[in-house]
C-alpha cells in the first residue's frame, strides 16, 4: 500500500498504482517485501544493476518521485534488453553512497568543543589573570597574542556549530530524499544535535541553585541519556523514510523528562515531610555553646591588638559584655590577661579599667586548673 493510502486515503491518483507494482518487481527480484531500509535487489541476487533505478522509483515514498505513469514503467524496463553501457553501473552506488554534508558537518561540531574551550582559556587568561595592571594594562592586552586567539577563537564558537547544525540537517533531508539509501545518518544526527543538546543542558544546570561538579556531571549524564531516548529514535526513522512525523518525539520528551520531574518532587516531599517530624535543634545548650564560641573568637582579636592601654581597655570592655553574659570562664581569661599586661608595665590604671575583673583575677586561672 502507497503512503499517501494511509496518510491521505482521499487524495490518491493512479501514481499509488505505480508504487504497489514496485512492491510485486521487489517481490518477485528479491523473495521479500521492501520494508524498512531495503537492500537493493542487485544486492540480493546477481542481476543488472539498472534494475535497481526502476524499483527504487516506484518506491519512492513521494510520489512525484515515482514514475508518473504506467507507459513510463513500461518504457525504462525495455531499455534493459539493450546491452549496459559503462557509465550505467554505478548508477546504484549514488544510492548507497554517503550523504554529501554528513562528514563536513559532524567534522565543524567535533572541531567545536575544543575551539570552545580554547576560547574559555584564553578569555579568562586575559581578562582575569593576577596581579595589578598599570592605566595603560588593558591597552597593552588587546595587542597580546592571547587577546588575538581570544577573539579568533569566539568567532569560530558561534560559526562552527551553526554550519555544523545547518549542513548536519541538510545531510538527514538527503538521506531521507533517497529513501535511507545513503549512508552517513549517525554523523549527521551527530552534527544536528550536539549543540541544541548542550545548550539546553546548560540552562538546565543554571536553574539548578548552586550547582557542584557532582551536579552538573550528574545533570549533563541524565540529560544526554533522556534527551538522545526521546529525538534519536524518531529521527532516524523519520529520515531513513520510515515514518513521515516527528510527532512521537513529543510524546518521548514528556515521559524522559515528566518522570524524573515527578520522582524529584516526591522525593523533595518526603525529605521535608522526614524533617518536620525530627526535634528541633535550637536547645539553649547549643544556643550557650553558639555565644561562647563567638565570645572566644572576640577575645582572641582583643588579644591580637598591639601592646599598651588600648588593648587593655579593648579587654576590659570585652569581660563586661562577657560577664553579662554569663560566660565567667571567659571573663575570668580577658580580666587575667590584663593582670598579666599590668605586671608587664602596659598599664598602671587597672583598677579604673573595669569592675567586673575584681572578681576574677585572684587566684589565676593556671593555679585553678
């Protein structure tokens, strides 16, 4: 049955007639219904190879490719009683030969990603290496020879993948012209979707908040693997000429990418549903533990200023606050390390310095431990 019988049983003329006689000059050649990515009968018996031409255009899946009528037919199978000539041979090869951008277009996306990463290179060797640039520093960086390539290699990041993408779809429309016939179907799905893959890719990983190395690797693999399951299938039936819609591709997408959605937010459900039934980690044990911490950290940087009254006032003050605090191991440790810088001669005044440390300094703290 033609393809127009099934996409379009109400508009079809005496071509449909031409294609069921291709299936019975398949039939009767080969032993098999042309189905799928058919071999070419000289390939399955030893017979003219110009038979070859005939059959393939009554079988062409567009039916103003086909022979228009049957005297037509009838006039291409009586030239095959006349001796081959030497130019009608490789008329079948044409058929089984590699589509004509395929190689080109799978050659400028491979070339792509390492002039891609020459460009990150460079630009961030330019822009963002150390140390201080006079007033004359960026002026001077535009003649330097990675500013050069930085440029060269950005052009080549945006002109590259679109000729890949350009003549990568050229290459599909030819293969599906001859019917699946010519080779070169991986390299132009290659060329086709590479980019498109990883752009999306990217702007999935920059709504992801804060993503790790572990995260975007993880993204980069399940994003590949969803996507190629959901376009490459489809695509390739559809230009080897084995189904005239892209449609399932749709239906594909929504179930790579609607079930991690669902699962993800399950998952995010039951973390947080697990996390509200735990004790809250706020006790005033760990709220004590949080001030002290700090209250170290603080007398630690009163410690560090330089010697004479202005740390031993900065001490001073610090064991009030610490006092009020409640923390009396730490006022106890500020108010002796004033007792120490008063034996040292950094200050006379201690008694007017602060209150609270009369309370602490005697006996030291080391003769306590």
């Amino acid at each position: 049955m033609a393809p127009e019988q099934i996409e379009s049983p109400n508009d079809v003329d005496q071509r449909a007639d031409i294609y069921s006689l291709g299936v019975v000059f398949y039939e009767l050649l080969t032993g098999e219904l042309p189905l799928g990515r058919f071999a070419a009968p000289s390939a399955k018996n030893d017979i003219d190879s110009r038979i070859d031409d005939i059959v393939f255009r009554t079988l062409a899946k567009e039916r103003e490719a086909r022979f228009q009528s049957a005297e037509e037919v009838s006039t291409s199978v009586a030239t095959l009683s006349q001796p081959a000539s030497k130019k009608a041979a490789p008329a079948a090869v044409g058929k089984e030969g590699v589509a004509r951008f395929a190689t080109l277009a799978a050659f400028f996306t491979a070339l792509s990603m390492p002039v891609m990463g020459l460009f990150f290179y460079t630009y961030f060797s330019v822009y963002e290496s150390p140390g201080d640039m006079s007033s004359h520093g960026k002026v001077e960086s535009r003649v330097d020879g990675l500013y050069v390539v930085s440029l060269l290699s950005a052009f080549l990041s945006v002109i590259l993948p679109l000729l890949g993408i350009a003549l990568g779809l050229g290459a599909l429309s030819e293969i599906r012209k001859s019917g699946g016939q010519k080779r070169g179907l991986s390299r132009a799905i290659f060329a086709s979707l590479t980019w498109p893959f990883l752009i999306f890719l990217g702007l999935l990983i920059a709504i992801v908040p804060a993503p790790g190395l572990y995260e975007v690797l993880l993204v980069l693999l399940v994003g590949f693997i969803a996507l190629g399951w959901a376009i490459v299938p489809p695509l390739c039936r559809w230009a080897r000429n084995e189904s005239n819609s892209l449609s399932p591709i749709f239906g594909r997408l929504a179930i790579a990418f609607g079930v991690p959605a669902l699962a993800i937010i399950l998952l995010v459900v039951v973390l947080k549903s697990t996390n509200s039934d735990d004790p809250p980690n706020d006790s005033p044990a760990n709220a004590s533990d949080a001030q002290s911490e700090l209250l170290e950290a603080e007398l630690e940087a009163a410690q560090e200023i330089g010697p004479g009254s202005k740390r031993a006032y900065a001490l001073a003050a610090f064991a009030e606050r610490a006092a009020q605090a409640g923390q009396a191991a730490i006022t106890e440790q500020a108010c002796w390390s004033i007792t120490e810088y008063t034996k040292r001669g950094e200050i006379s005044d201690y008694e007017s310095l602060s209150n609270t440390c009369l309370l602490y300094t005697s006996p030291s703290p080391r003769d306590r431990g």
